[in-house]
C-alpha cells in the first residue's frame, strides 16, 4: 500500500512519537510575524534560550502595518510597540526580518511562497492559522499558537497529532467566472466548518491539475477555515517552475536534484486515504457567504436559508447569523446591497487576484458611496501590479490603491469598518467584528466578484457583467 504525501512528509520529520501519543515533529520553515511572536521570544529570553535554528526562521510584519501612512512612529502606539519588539526580536536572534525597506515585506503567507522559501517535502510552521496556504506546495503546513512559537523558536520541533488525511477529487474545469475561492467557498459549504477537524485536506483531479500555484494557495489558505489545520496539493511541473529562480529556492544543479525529491514527495497512485470527496467542478458557481462563519454559504443565484425550513441547532445558527447580517430569510444572495469592497488578504492578495479584479473594474466606477480598496498582499505583488499598470484601472474606477499588509482582513491597523457597514471582502472569515466594528458585516467572494460588488453596489453576479476576459 502506497503512502500519501501527508503520511510521507511526517515519517520524515518525526523525531520520536511522544507518550501523549503526538509527533514530535521537525519544522523545516519557521515564519514569525509581529502579532503572535512577542510573548513567545519574551519566553525564550525569560530562560535564556536562543533560537535553535535562526537560519530557518524568517520575520515580516503584515497585520499592524498600515497601509495608507507608514511614517513611524505609527500613529497607534500598540502598533508601534509590536513593530519594536519584532525589529529587536529579529535583530537579538539573528533573524532575517523583512521589514517594509526591504522591499520584500508583505503578508507571511504571501511573502514565503514568492520568496521561494516554501518549498515541496517541508514542514512549515507560523504563529497564524492560515498557514495552511502553503500546502499548495507540497508542504505539510500548521498554523500554530504562543507556546508553540515557542517551541519552534527553542527547539526546532513542535508536539502535535498527526492527521487523518481526505482526498477531493475536482473533475472537469471550472466555468468562466468561478474561481479557487469560489471552490474552497463550495468545499467548507458542503462540508462545514467544523467537516475537517482531525484532517488534513489534499486536493487533486482536472481542476487543481489546471490550477496556478497562486489558485492552489487560495484553496489551500481556507482549508483551516473547514476545520483542516493542513491543505495541501501534490507538486508538479506547475509548483517546480513557480519555485524556479525565486531567492531562496535551490540553485542551478541543485535545483534539479531538489526536483527529484520533491517528486518522491508526492502522494502514491495506491495511496490509501481515510476519506475521499468527489466533486464535479463544473457544478461550482460563484459563492457567497450569508453569514458569520465561512460554511453558511450559497451560491450567487440562490436564496438565504429559511430557518422554519430547520430544526434545533441548524435553526439557532441560522437565526443567530441572519439577525446579525441584519438579512432576511429566504431573500436572494444577489442584490443584497454592500458599503465597502476590500480586495487584498493572504487568500486573494496576489497578483493574479489584482488581475482578475482589475478585468472587472476595467472602464467602469465604484458606485455612489462605495469605499473600494485594493491591498497588494506583499511589495513585490505591488511593484508588479504597478509594472502592468493595474493600480491605474483601479484608481479610474474609483478604487483605493494601497501599500501591502493585511488592512481590513483583520483590521489590526487603521483599515476598519464602521458601525454595521457591510463589507463584500476577498479574505478568508466573516466572523462578528471581524473588520474591526463589532457590528460591521463581511460577505465573502472572489476578488472578481468584489469588484462585481463594488461597481454596482450590491453583491452581483460577476458572469452577468460583460467583461472581456471573466
Ligand atoms: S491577511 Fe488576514 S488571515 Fe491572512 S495573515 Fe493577515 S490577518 Fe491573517
């Protein structure tokens, strides 16, 4: 019986199985940004510890970052403070830290993979639960916590289960105007959001043998988002020649070799999965989220939920989520009117989003009273946006075109929604608060169809625009 990547990546890795009856794995790749690593290098200080391997250990800083005034000291003193700690963090440890004179910052999802650090076979690990996005690699990928920076940090191992793993299977291709997001949207919907815990996802067939590396990560980067702390997809060709020439990938022979064992990586043809999900790609339209968890979720043509039509639990969820999206039951997904589009995060920040949301916005106009911004997810997919002239289509058509980081994903920054706006966004959770107002309201979607959103002022189906290219 073959092995799948999964099991292949953590045999090599495993230190010892621990009488807890969890891994001590090795992590190849640590990446630390400024939000979640301060307690834990305070705790490595407090017992004079070093950092075990500072040549795997990278930092940038992405969440507090703004993005319209950089000047320090930032004008949010919290701000500031996290940025001192990472700064003389990087700098005790010996650590290489982008920093934003560097040229290379950006969003640590975004940064790692254009940087050529992540790469297939590896075991990754960041303080940030979306690290799952760089299992579009090949790589076994875990966001971590506090403590387990800390470990990382001191030791180079992290404790932790190993996963069950489940196969999606996506046949045929997907139709004009679905996207990645709109898949992994489909994926959690049907599923849920809790249909992955204790797994990790692989996801294979015709469309992800399709895919770019940068519709791999956005898939990838929402597997945690269906409770899978891992996503990941086999490398090939694809994933080799995105690596290619990248700063930290392998050079010249080297890089032949690496291919070779990156491709002793992959998943056997035998491999024999806990569970397997088959989906036909052509069936997935573009999704959207209703509500306040990424799993309560419909497609553009259909109507919300009706909570009469449920029972129990289902029905008190639906209740809760409606009466705080301020939604009624049973209305169409399409038409519902937003107040602000944000394009950017570390799910739908890269260049090829840019690209896709710039053919929507090409020639037309944010709406009457609609903020619409675009956030690059690193300086680099800025540099190149400006290179191809997109920040020009945006800003002809009345959007905001902003320095990289994570703006209103989170909203740990300047970046916020106001009172009960409602926000058609790209990123990844639509939880309550989650872009700063506690009763702000976030409607998931591809960055095509916030910029669909934007231009009309309503979510709208982006297949009914007459744009070239969609
Ligand atoms: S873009 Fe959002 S989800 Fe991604 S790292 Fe930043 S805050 Fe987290």
């Amino acid at each position: 019986m073959g092995k799948t990547l999964l099991e292949k990546v953590w045999d090599l890795h495993t230190v010892r199985e621990l009488p807890s009856g969890q891994t001590q794995l090795f992590i190849g790749l640590h990446l630390v940004h400024e939000v979640t690593s301060p307690q834990a290098f305070k705790m490595l200080k407090e017992r004079d510890l070093s950092v075990r391997y500072p040549e795997r250990t990278f930092a940038t800083v992405d969440h507090i970052i703004p993005t319209l005034d950089r000047r320090r000291p930032f004008a949010d003193a919290m701000a500031e403070e996290m940025f001192v700690h990472m700064e003389r963090n990087a700098g005790e440890f010996g650590l290489e830290f982008f920093d934003e004179s560097s040229g290379r910052q950006g969003i640590v999802h975004v940064i790692g993979p254009e940087l050529g650090l992540t790469q297939p076979g590896m075991t990754i690990a960041c303080g940030d639960s979306h690290t799952s996005t760089h299992g579009a690699f090949g790589s076994v990928a875990i966001g971590v916590g506090t403590s387990q920076i800390r470990d990382v940090l001191a030791s180079g191992c992290l404790a932790i289960a190993r996963p069950k793993v489940r196969r999606f299977e996506v046949t045929g291709s997907l139709s004009a105007g679905v996207y990645p997001k709109d898949v992994i949207l489909h994926v959690i919907g049907a599923l849920g959001v809790h249909g992955g815990v204790g797994y990790a996802y692989e996801y294979g067939g015709d469309v992800f043998d399709a895919f770019s590396m940068e519709d791999r990560m956005t898939v990838c980067n929402m597997s945690v988002e269906g409770g899978a702390r891992v996503g990941y997809v086999n490398p090939d060709q694809t994933t080799y020649d995105y690596i290619r020439g990248r700063d930290f990938a392998p050079k010249d022979g080297e890089f032949d070799d690496a291919v070779k064992w990156w491709e002793s990586m992959k998943s056997d043809g035998d491999a024999d999965y806990d569970s397997v999900v088959e989906i036909d790609g052509s069936s997935i339209e573009p999704m959207v989220t209703w509500g306040i968890n990424p799993g309560q979720v419909v497609g553009v043509g259909e109507k919300l939920p009706d909570p009469a039509d449920l029972n129990g639990s289902d029905r008190a969820s639906v209740e809760e989520a409606l009466a705080f999206m301020n939604l009624k039951a049973g209305a169409a997904m399409a038409e519902t009117p937003i107040d602000v589009a944000f394009i950017g995060s570390c799910t739908n920040g890269r260049i090829s989003d840019l690209r896709e949301a710039a053919k929507v916005a090409a020639g037309g106009r944010a709406a009457k009273g609609i903020k619409a911004l675009v956030v690059p997810g690193s300086q680099k997919v800025r540099e190149q946006a400006e290179a191809e002239g997109l920040h020009e289509t945006f800003l002809e058509a009345g959007f905001e075109w902003r320095e990289a980081g994570c703006s209103m994903c989170l909203a740990m920054n300047p970046d916020k929604l106001v009172g009960e706006q409602i926000c058609a966004s790209s990123s990844n959770r639509n939880f309550k608060g989650r872009q700063g107002s506690p009763t702000g309201r976030t409607l998931l979607m591809s960055p095509a169809m916030v910029a669909a959103a934007a231009l009309a002022g309503a979510v709208v189906d982006v297949r009914t625009l007459d744009r070239p290219g969609v």
